[in-house]
C-alpha cells in the first residue's frame, strides 16, 4: 500500500509539472519581423528583416521568446491566419512595394492591433506603409525626403522610457537619407528618441526618432531610422532599442 500510495504522489506531481511545462509552453511570446526584400544582399545578406530577427535571438531580454521572419514574396505575402495570430509583436519594414500589400492583409492586421492587442513596430520608410498608415489615420508624410546626409546622432530624449532602457544617451550613426519634421501623424508626448542629423554641408538638424502611441488595445512605436544603404540593424545600439521596443510593445513594463 505505503508503495502504492508512493508511485501516486510521484504520478501527481509529474501531472503537475507537465501542466507548468505547458502552461510555460502556451504563454511563449512570439515576434514577427516583416520585409519586402529590397534591401542591398551586400549590406543586408538576409534582407532587413534576417538582421532585425538576428539582433532579436541574441538579446537576453527576449529570452524564451520565438522571432518569425516574414517577407512579402511568402506564402500569402508572409501572414497567414496562424502566422498572424500567434503575433504578440509585428515589426514592418517597407519602402519600394507598399502597393503590393493587399488591403485583406491589412484589415487584418488593423483588427489584431485595435481590438486583440497585437504591438506594431513601423520603421523608417514603413511610415508609407499600408498598415502603418491605416492605424495612423493620418497621411503620414514629412516635411522633406532628402538624401544630403552623412550621419545621425541619436539622443535619449526620455531616460525612464522602456525602450530607452540601457541604451547609450547618446551614439551616432551613418545615415544617407535625411526624414524633415514635421511627420504627419496623430500628435504624441511620448518621444523617446530625438537626434541631430548631420547634412554634408555640415548644417545639422534637430528631428524626433521614435514615436510611441496607443492605438485600440495594442502599443504602437515608429522608428525614424533605418534606411537600406545604412546597415544600422547590426548596430548594438539600434539593437538595444529594437528588443526593448518589442517587449514594450507587447505590453511589458
């Protein structure tokens, strides 16, 4: 009896640990890092999206999690349903193929932001892009699309931010394509990053460099930087800020 009585404990507690295990298992956040393939091979071997996705696998602050890549030549244009649902965070980053997004795709991408939650993280030229513009509701334009640039120092312009977390105050970083205030968008407190772009006559610049809003139920950041003749998604800085920017999007302190 007293053996019986054993093996039933151990049977118990191995039941409940295989419900922690799945518990741990059902509760793995997933990121999904979206591009449309046009950047440089020689800068960027496995596009924008490959060396976001890279940066994201090596942070320790994303431990557990599963980082997705997904491009526009992909099977229904890198989304399907499951792919989509699973997302707690969607990164995008466009420039050249905005147009060949399909609107379904993007429905369905504004009803998992507004009303299930999902973070959206726009970059750089992404401000043109369908989903970005939908759940922006504005045209989303700048003031000027210059390519007379050299460098941009970026600045830490809210310390206690999230995304700001253990990110230098501030570093420097080649840029060629200069983005003019004002950008078109709905009007924001929360400005984590500003910078100084650097033109080569050596005017410099004041700009905002990220964005954060609320949008529905989900978390919403824009990221001014990141053009593709600047391979700044390998930049342990730029790196900081996108694996902070993914935690609080997905609604981490």
């Amino acid at each position: 009896m007293k053996t019986m009585a054993t093996a039933m404990v151990l049977a118990a507690g191995c039941a409940v640990c295989g419900c922690v295990a799945l518990g741990a298992a059902a509760e793995r956040k997933t990121v999904v890092v979206w591009s449309e393939g046009t950047a440089p091979k020689n800068l960027y071997p496995a596009d924008i999206n490959g060396a976001i996705a890279e940066g994201l696998r090596a942070s320790d602050a994303l431990k557990g999690w599963e980082v997705v890549t997904a491009n526009l030549s992909d099977p229904e244009q890198g989304l399907p349903d499951d792919v989509l649902a699973r997302a707690d965070v969607l990164v995008w980053w466009g420039h050249k193929k905005h147009g060949e997004v399909k609107d379904a795709l993007v429905d369905k991408i504004e009803k998992r932001v507004k009303e299930e939650g999902m973070g959206f993280i726009a970059l750089h030229s992404a401000h043109f892009a369908k989903p970005n513009k939908r759940l922006m509701g504005t045209p989303c334009t700048f003031a000027a699309y210059v390519s007379d640039t050299t460098e941009t120092m970026v600045k830490v312009a809210m310390p206690d931010h999230p995304i700001a977390k253990g990110v230098k105050a501030e570093f420097t970083v080649a840029n060629d394509e200069r983005y003019s205030d004002p950008y078109a968008v709905p009007p924001t407190d929360e400005v984590p990053f500003t910078g100084v772009q650097v033109h080569k006559n050596g005017t410099r610049e004041p700009a905002k460099m990220g964005f954060c809003w609320k949008v529905g139920k989900a978390r919403f950041f824009y990221f001014q930087l990141g053009h593709e003749t600047n391979p700044i998604y390998f930049d342990p800085e730029i790196r900081k800020i996108m694996a902070n920017a993914v935690l609080w999007a997905a609604g981490t302190p």
